[in-house]
C-alpha cells in the first residue's frame, strides 16, 4: 500500500523540523501504547463503552457540579495520553518552531520528566496543533466525558483504585487530608501506579485542561463523550486535582472551572487523538 501525498509531505515536514515521525500502521487496538514520533506523548488507547459521568449525591467530598449522574456512551476507541504532557516534550515543540514559542515558566522545580506548568488553555491548544501538524494525526484536548472515562477506567469508586486516598497512587495535599506521598510539589509523572486503563497522574500533580465550556450541572451534557461547546467558554473544564489538593479535589469526578487564559503552576494538561484516518 502506498501512503497519500499528504502524508508524505507531513513525514517530510517533519523530517525538515529534526522529529522522526512513525510510519503510518494499522490503526491499534485497546491497551497498545505508542508514540507518533521521537518527541510525540507516549499514547494508549482505550475501548470503547458506557459509564456513569458524575458523582452520586452521597459520595463523600461531592458538590453538586457533580451532577446529575448521567451515562455516556463512548462508541469509539481513541488514544489519550498516558502521562500528563512534560516540560521535556513541551520544549521539544518550541525548539521546533512550535507552541508559539512559549517557554513555560517551571517555578524553580524542575523541567525534564515533570508536567509542563503555567500553560493555559489556548497555549495547550498550541501544542495539540504542533503535534497534529508534525504527524498528520487528530490531536486534541480531551473531551471532559473522555477524560472521566479514560480516569475512571471502569470503576465506580472515588478514585480509581477505591474509596479511599493513597499515597502509592497520587500526589496530593498533606495538610488536607491526603497521606504523604513523599513530594511537596509536583512529581516527575509516571511516579505513582497507573489506573486500570494504564493512565498515570489522572489524580493529582496538575489539574489538567480539557475541551469543554463550563456548565454548573450536567443538565443537557452531552451523551455520546463528545466536548460540550456550550455554556462559559470563558471558563474550561480541569480535571484531576493537583499536588496542593485535598482528598475531595483528587476523586475521579471532581470538576474545577478555571479562566482559559490564566496560567499557574498547578495546572497542566494530557492529549488526546482520534484513531480514525
């Protein structure tokens, strides 16, 4: 088989910028990982199925944002990525001529393997544009409904190993109510076990930007694990608590409305791509 004219001249392109893209293979099942190229996330992909977004009323920690519980349907498997994106792989897009040249502050703790800090919504949209214009793949910010699903990864439970915070699994706030898991700010990511799904950091370490407007309730959410475009658009979606976060702020459910163009070093973010061609 034969590869299209524009995908030639991506893996061009991207050959001229220095980065080894991968050639164009079968589109992979469940649980593979892979990477587009030598500075590309590490992905994995995740099935397809139905779960139930939200929290229920009497979940310990729960505000009413949470709410009401609703099931989504993912018909379709897509990548996400395995750990939040990293100050070595945002460096890689600005060496590149990418993300808008934006060199992302690290507030004196550290770049490499750590996640990338102070980037706001628009800047990590920057960064899905570089990688989708190196390797000619769908990348994206997650839906909100995708980054519960891919959190989750199955489960029903307030975190995705159980009821109950562990230091073995996140990076949270000590003096409010989380164990000490032995790091004061972030963690490099990829430190702490990975949920079901083989995700890394989806509680803790940096809240994460996601796709959708703000809503205060899920009344009239979309069903299908598409973004919700929708609402403030001013304000986005983040996910997954962060490093100074108690144990209510690191449940798999927990929602936070942040200003698109503030930047902190608490948030940060993962991607996401489409499988289909």
């Amino acid at each position: 088989m034969t590869k299209s004219i524009g995908s030639l001249l991506l893996v061009a392109a991207a050959s001229i910028a220095g980065i080894a893209a991968t050639p164009v293979q079968a589109q992979p099942g469940p649980g593979t990982t892979f990477r587009d190229c030598d500075v590309c996330p590490e992905m994995v992909v995740v099935p397809a199925g139905s779960f139930v977004m939200g929290s229920p009323t009497d979940e310990p920690g729960r505000y009413d944002d949470e709410g009401p519980a609703h099931e989504v349907t993912i018909a379709e498997p897509f990548a996400i990525g395995v750990l939040e994106v990293t100050f070595e792989e945002w460096d890689a897009c600005v060496a590149a001529g990418g993300c808008e040249g934006y060199e992302a502050g690290d507030e004196g703790r550290g770049r490499g393997a750590r996640p990338v800090l102070n980037a706001n919504w628009d800047n990590a949209r920057a960064y899905v544009f570089w990688l989708t214009a190196v390797t000619g793949k769908a990348y994206r910010l997650p839906s909100e409904a995708e980054w519960e699903y891919a959190a989750r990864a199955g489960t029903s439970t307030r975190y995705s190993w159980g009821d109950e915070p562990s230091a073995a699994h996140a990076n949270g706030e000590q003096d409010h109510g989380w164990p000490d898991d032995g790091h004061r700010y972030t963690a490099p990511t990829g430190s702490f076990a990975p949920n079901p799904f083989g995700l890394h950091d989806v509680h803790g370490n940096v809240w994460e930007w996601t796709a959708d407007c703000w809503n205060d309730s899920y009344e009239g959410a979309p069903t299908d694990g598409s973004a919700w475009l929708d609402g403030d658009c001013v304000g986005r979606v983040t996910r997954g608590g962060a490093y100074n976060g108690g144990a209510a702020y690191l449940r798999s459910a927990m929602r936070l409305k942040i200003y698109s163009q503030f930047r902190s070093y608490f948030i940060g973010f993962r991607v996401a791509r489409s499988l289909a061609p």
